[in-house]
C-alpha cells in the first residue's frame, strides 16, 4: 500500500507510529520534520511510504522546488551565455519544477528502506507514481547512492555536486588532534584561539531545551546574516523570517547549540546534530562586525571538534562550504554526484538542449 502526505499530520496515524518506531537518521524523525514545516518558507513538503502488512519498507521525504535554476550546475561558459539570452524573452528559460529528495536542511538522503531494499529497487515505482501524480517536470536528488545503469531512463543527467566535508576523529582529547596537525597549523589555532580569549570571547555548548525563548531570534539573524554574505552558496528552501527559528524549541536535546559571546552578546553560533557516530556541524550565523577580529568562526570549530572528541564521535560532518578553512583542521572532501530524471512529457527540445551542456558542479577548487 502506497500512503502519501504534503505534511506529516496527513499521513494515518498507524502509519505515523511505525514511522516513529524506525531506524532513522535525526533529521528524517518526527520532530524534525514537523518543525521544518513551520520554520522553512514555503515548505512544499511531499511525503511517500511503501507499507507491506504493518511494515514500512520505504519512506521517501521531499520537497517540491518550483523553479529550479539548472544553470547553477554548469561550468561551460558559453553555455550559460546561451541561457541568459533566452532569459531576456523567458526569464524561467532553463527552470524546472522539480521533486527534490532529501530532509529539508539537511545532507542526509532522505530515503528510508527496509533492510535488503536499495534505492534503485523501489525508484521505478516511486517515479512512476510522482509522475502521474504530481505536475512536475523532474526528480532531483543528490545524496542517494544509485547505479544509474539499473535506473535506465533517455532523460535522465548526472553531474559532479557540491562535496561534502568530513573530519575523522581518532583521539583520545583535543591535544591529541592538535598534536595532529602540522607545526604550523598547529601554531596557527593556537594563535586564533589566544586572540579570541583576548578579545574577551566566551563560547559555550548548550542543549536546544536550554536555548531561551528570547535567543531564538538573534540566532536567526545571525544565520541571516551568514547567507547574505555567503551569495555563491545554493540554497533551495529558506528558513521563515516569520517564524525567527521559534519553532525549533519543539526539537530534543540531540541539536546543540555553541554559542559565541562578547560582553554578553552573542556574536557567533552553530548547530550540532547528534546522529549515531557522526556529529554534523550546520547552521553558522555570524556578526560580521567582530568575526575577523575575534576569529569566532574558527572557534565554533575547535570547540565542535572538541566537544565531539570528548563525547565519543567518530566523525564530525562539516558540510559543503568554505572549503579551505575545513580542509585546513583535517577534512576529507566527500565527493558528490546529482542526478536528475526528468518526466518524459518535459519539453523534448529543451531536453535536447540540456543533453549538450557540459556539466561541472562545483568544488571551489
């Protein structure tokens, strides 16, 4: 039985139960998704389930983007000439209405499957059904592991998308990393970590249930005021100016919070996620008045590792920017790969004119 919802509280409530009940990544439990619905702007949500005699067997979260801007993945120049002058007579030229795969704000899959149960299994099915369903023109998704020979399809794109950062963590305690790191580097977050005790900075780690109501709004426009300084950085959905991150008092002491302060100010955060092993490093906001000054970016970053180190994590997630600064405390680049199957009734020559691009994605090499 297939059971399909665009908010979570549409979905049966026996389905809804088994759903609790599952092995899943934080940001695909309840309590996130709910949350994302009130604090993301204009959450489009779409939620498949694949249930067998009580038991789930697939759980897919989505998101509907209504004009996805292609040309963000292309590196041929020519090409992206090509676009913009079709954009002076059709500004959406190049624009697809898509089914993105993947809990909102999140690097996790998104995907749910019942052991034995690959992707590639049950895509077939889910395609079908979206695509006669829903008024879309494609299928987005970038963090599922997918042989696209078994996915046979003429309308089908794969190309190199923005990697993801990972730092290892086989110490005993933070001076065990340090000792890690070459002389210089070593010097280096010595250096950053005195002039951010100097310049009067404290930084602790609070769990989100001891967040105060009141905080909530500076840490957004905090996070605000990291995308607008951050304009190359892609994002499809956003959170809520309405909202203010309020709705996120609703989620369990899995996501901390460091926070930055400066005569009781705060001046810097960013959200932990507890995810089995791995510890993810998400959400930064900073006042870009004191950041240079204080380093307070680079400290979010000793204190996570720290914190991370001392609570047992394997891994720490770093994400998909600022590539430089995580490849300098010893992350490993993820490599990443999107693909997008577009419905057969999308306009064939503009599919002829999307199969001659040259696709690079990025990796701020």
């Amino acid at each position: 039985m297939i059971y399909t919802a665009h908010s979570f509280s549409e979905l049966p409530s026996e389905i809804k139960k088994v759903i609790r009940t599952l092995p899943l990544s934080v940001e695909m439990r309840q309590d996130w998704l709910v949350s994302s619905e009130t604090i993301v702007d204009n959450l489009n949500a779409f939620y498949y389930v694949e249930e067998n005699n009580g038991e789930i067997e697939t759980f897919i979260v989505s998101n509907i983007i209504e004009k996805l801007d292609c040309s963000l993945f292309i590196d041929d120049e020519s090409v992206i000439k090509q676009i913009v002058s079709r954009r002076e007579v059709n500004p959406d030229f190049y624009k697809y209405k898509v089914l993105f795969i993947g809990a909102p704000m999140s690097m996790g899959t998104g995907a749910y499957f019942k052991s034995g149960i690959l992707f590639q299994d049950v895509f077939d099915r889910f395609k079908e059904y979206v695509f006669n369903h829903k008024d879309i023109d494609g299928i987005f998704f970038t963090n599922s592991s997918v042989n696209n020979e078994r996915i046979q399809s003429e309308y089908l794109i794969s190309f190199p998308y923005y990697p993801n950062t990972l730092l290892s963590l086989p110490f005993q305690n933070f001076e065990e990393y340090l000792n890690s790191r070459k002389k210089k580097k070593r010097w280096d977050i010595k250096k950053k970590k005195q002039v951010f005790s100097d310049k009067k900075c404290l930084i602790e780690i609070i769990p989100n249930s001891q967040i105060l109501n009141t905080e909530y709004e500076r840490l957004f426009n905090l996070y605000q005021n990291t995308e607008k300084n951050n304009p190359d950085t892609v994002n499809y959905i956003h959170y809520s100016a309405n909202d203010k991150f309020r709705s996120l008092k609703s989620l369990e002491d899995d996501y901390k919070w460091i926070i930055v302060k400066q005569f009781d100010n705060i001046i810097a955060f960013a959200l932990l996620v507890a995810d089995g092993n791995v510890l993810n490093f998400k959400h930064v906001g900073l006042d870009y008045s004191v950041n240079r000054d204080t380093y307070s970016y680079f400290n979010l970053f000793y204190s996570a590792i720290k914190f991370a180190i001392e609570n047992g994590f394997d891994f720490m997630q770093c994400g998909s920017t600022t590539y430089e600064v995580k490849l300098s405390l010893g992350c490993q680049v993820i490599d990443r790969e999107a693909t997008i199957i577009f419905n057969h009734k999308t306009n064939e020559k503009l599919m002829e004119f999307f199969k001659s691009f040259r696709f690079g994605g990025s990796k701020n090499e």
